[in-house]
C-alpha cells in the first residue's frame, strides 16, 4: 500500500471532531488520556485517527449510552 493510500485512511482531527461534534482540543484531551487513539504523523507531531477505529468507537459509545444523554432523559423524568 503506498504512503498516500495509507495516510488516505486516517482521518485529521479536525474530520473527527466534526464528527463527533465535539471540539478538536476535546478530542486532543481524549487522545492524551487514552480514550481514543491517536497516530502521530509529521515532525510537527500532528495526529490522525485510523478510520476503523474511529467507527468502532463510535459503536462502542453508541452501546453503552452517553452520560449526558443518560442526565437528560433523569431530568426529564423528574
């Protein structure tokens, strides 16, 4: 596989915090503390986000329901 096929797998985070409508520093903070894997790429150490992974992250966050989803519907309830 040549390099720009690879790279062409990988998303930047600014794709991913789009995504996951977030902001990009949250998504940096994620990497940091190991919630979501990040590749580093260039002298400059931007990173990038294996499709594959970024989807089954998704699914897996998608399963288990999202906390603030979860404080919504108990609000809600009361």
């Amino acid at each position: 596989m040549a390099n720009g096929e690879h790279l062409s797998e990988m998303l930047t985070v600014r794709e991913v915090s789009l995504l996951f409508h977030i902001h990009p520093n949250t998504l940096r903070r994620w990497s940091n503390n190991g919630r979501i894997r990040a590749y580093r790429i260039t002298p400059r150490g931007d990173r990038r986000f294996k499709r594959e992974e970024i989807v089954r992250f998704l699914a897996e966050s998608n399963g288990q329901g999202d906390d603030r989803q979860k404080a919504k519907s108990r609000q809600r309830s009361r």
